[in-house]
C-alpha cells in the first residue's frame, strides 16, 4: 500500500483535528491560565470573546460537514481505491482481489504475414488489338470491359491501304497470268528448237517472279482481313485472343494509324490474375518464390482463394521501404482487376507464442497494453505487441510477455477504475 495520504486517511485527520480545536476552544472560556498558544502572563487580558466564538464556530462547521459525509458514504460499498506508483505506470490498488487475473500461457502457432495489395492482369496475358490499315473509324463493335471472343470483329476502319492492297494483287495476278503463258510460249519453241535454252531459262525467271508478287499480294490481303472475291475498302479488326476489353483508345469516327499509332483495344485474359502485394523490408524473410498465400478481397471477406508467390521484384520502394511481391492466383470469376486484396502467408516452422485472453488486451493511443500482475496489490500497465485473434476469445501476443505471468483478464475495467 502506498505510505502517501490516502482521501480516507486525510479525512479522518481533519475530524480529529476539529475536535481538539473544539476543546481548545472550550478550555479558552475557563478560568486558569489557559494551556497553549492561548496562555496570558500575569496581568495581560485573556482572549477575547468574538474569538472564543470563531473559532468554537468553525470547529462545530467542520464536524457537522464531516458526518455528513461520512454518512452519505456509508451506505455505498466502497471502491477500490488506486494509488500511483514512483514508475507512472505502476499502480497500487487497496482491494486487488476486485480485478481477477489470468495467467498467460503458451501455443504453438504458425507465423502469420499479412500484406495488402491490389488485383492486376497478367501481362503475359494481355494481348494489344493491332490494326494493320490505317485510315477512319466507321464503327465500333466493342467497348471498354466487353467480354469478347477470338476472331470477334471489334472495329471496322475506312482505308486507302485495303484499295492499294487489292489493286496491287489485280496487277500481280496479271502479270503472272502473261508470264504463265510466255513461259508456255518458251517451252514449245525450245521444243522444235526455235530458241536458246537461254530464252527459255529467261521466260522461267519471269514466271517465278511474278508467281511470288502474286502470293505477296495474296498475303497482304489476308492480313487485312479482304475477300479477294469481294473486295472492299473497309477493314475489319477483330479480336486475337478471348477476354476482357481492359483498355480501350478509339472511338466512332476517330483514326487509326496503324502500327505506328496506340493500339485501339488492349485484350486481357482475366483466367489467371496477379496480386502484387507491398511487402516490408523487415518482412521479406518470410516470403519466398513459389510459396503459398490465402487471398482475401475487401469486397468479398466471406470468399477466399489461394494462390503461389511467383516473383519477387529486386528493387525496393526507396520510400516506403517496400518490395513487390507478385502472387498468381486462378481467377474464379469474381476477381476484377483494381481490387483491393489481403494475402497472407505462412511460415514454415510453428513458433511458440504467448496467449492471453482478448478482454485481457486494452486498444489505447494505437497502441496494445495489459495489466501485469507484480504482486502485494501493484500492477504495471505494459505495452506489448498483439498478433491474430484466436478462437476461444484469445489473442496472440507476438512479444511483451512470456508464459507464465499473470495479467489482468479484464484490463478495460481496471483501466476505467484507474482514470477515476
């Protein structure tokens, strides 16, 4: 108990003190030199009376006031009474047996590492629409977040490349039609030895060439999406792969410039997604390429998915002192790029970990405390380093205490006693 003066102690020395200014007071009005700071000389005049009455007065005040209170008390059970230590987070309580107490003990746990990240596409899964023509924007079959299929015409483009395109392969078809016949023309006279087997070798070269400016063009037509039976100057851009429309950058009646201009769509296949995760400098020894981590959505809490840690980046934020940490995660169809995400990873070798109950925690200034039992009605308020809930009311105590010691189970309460 602490030697200061207590408000009990201090209040009963106030009574005490009333009554013996009383009698004080009382031995004044007697004949007889008068014991105290009181006392005349031979001769001298005594106290007066106003005085006598004063301070008879104030001693009456006094003790009436101090019944009173005492009897306004009396009728309450008293409280504990809580007294402050030289250490300010110590403190002395006068009835301890109020708060029980829990002893901490200790469990075997698997290390947990929480990090948050966001939903991003796979790149090697996003594939760039590529027009080949350029020219103008006559319609726009596709929009941004359209779920869209291979070979699906997304765009049709008005362009002078698909007339060129046409008119090179009419001129190419002409020209090895002529050296098809000349050739034929070479062979017979060669036959009845009207010409050279130079002529004929000659003819030969013509006919192959003209055959290859024809397969050219033949080519140049397919990759523009023309039928040579009906040709048109319209271009169609279809999809190359299936999936989701995730960038888009033309409109109706706007132009396209081939492949020296941006790409009009961007296709993600959205089947397999990352989780790029921030993962502290400190924390980076408890993550590891191929590695497992459960992935939990803020907008999904209820749903979970696993995925495997795929890499880890070499470069470090020099900002926030973090590293990026890629998960791939098979998307089961709710998965939408932009999410905010939870991962959690797990460490290889179970840890001993100290358990208290979770009433025993006190949440204050952002900050974990409890109530360390030190003995003979003392507590120290100790801050400590929570870690996961547990099941059975429980929490995990990752470092502030040790097994064995004993906490106050129900921290909040004394906490309240004490700011009274």
């Amino acid at each position: 108990m602490n030697q200061g003066f207590s408000p009990l102690a201090l209040r009963g020395r106030m009574r005490a003190s009333g009554r013996m200014s009383a009698l004080h007071a009382v031995s004044l009005s007697t004949p007889g030199p008068p014991p105290g700071p009181f006392s005349t000389r031979p001769g001298s005049p005594g106290p007066s009376a106003a005085l006598v009455l004063l301070i008879t007065a104030w001693a009456l005040t006094f003790s009436a006031c101090g019944g009173a209170m005492t009897d306004a008390s009396g009728g309450a059970p008293p409280r504990a009474d809580v007294q402050p230590d030289f250490d300010p987070g110590n403190f002395t309580v006068d009835r301890p047996e109020l708060f029980p107490l829990a002893r901490v003990a200790a469990r075997k746990i698997v290390p947990e590492l929480n990090a948050t990240g966001v939903v991003e596409p796979d790149i090697a899964r996003a594939v760039p629409v590529v027009s080949l023509a350029s020219g103008r924007v006559v319609e726009v079959r596709a929009r941004l977040g359209d779920v869209v299929k291979k070979g699906q015409v997304l765009l049709r483009v008005e362009s002078s490349d698909a007339s060129g395109a046409f008119a090179t392969y009419l001129k190419a078809e002409n020209d090895e039609r002529l050296a098809r016949r000349q050739l034929e023309r070479a062979q017979t006279l060669y036959d009845h030895g009207a010409v050279s087997k130079g002529a004929l070798e000659q003819a030969e070269d013509t006919e192959a060439d003209a055959k290859a400016d024809l397969n050219a063009s033949t080519e140049q037509l397919r990759l523009l999406g023309i039928d040579r039976q009906r040709p048109s100057g319209i271009v169609d851009i279809v999809a190359p792969i299936s999936g989701v429309i995730t960038e888009q950058q033309v409109t109706s009646s706007s132009g396209v410039q081939g492949l020296s201009g941006p790409n009009p769509f961007t296709i993600s296949d959205l089947s397999y997604v990352w989780i790029v995760c921030d993962v502290y400098e400190n924390d980076l020894d408890a993550v590891g390429v191929g590695q497992q981590a459960d992935i939990r959505l803020n907008a999904f809490p209820s749903r979970m998915v696993k995925g495997r840690i795929d890499n880890i980046l070499p470069v470090l934020d020099a900002n926030l002192r973090t590293a990026k940490v890629r998960i791939e995660v098979p998307n089961p169809g709710f998965l939408r790029v932009g999410m905010f995400a939870r991962a959690t990873f797990y460490g290889k070798q179970p840890v001993v970990r100290a358990v208290v109950p979770a009433t025993a925690v006190l949440h204050l200034h952002d900050r974990d405390w409890v109530y360390a039992w030190l003995g003979n009605g003392r507590f120290k308020r100790q801050e400590i380093t929570s870690g996961a809930a547990l099941p059975g009311n429980l929490a995990e105590v990752v470092s502030g205490l040790k097994p064995g010691e004993r906490v106050v189970s129900n921290a909040l309460e004394l906490e309240n006693t004490v700011e009274q």
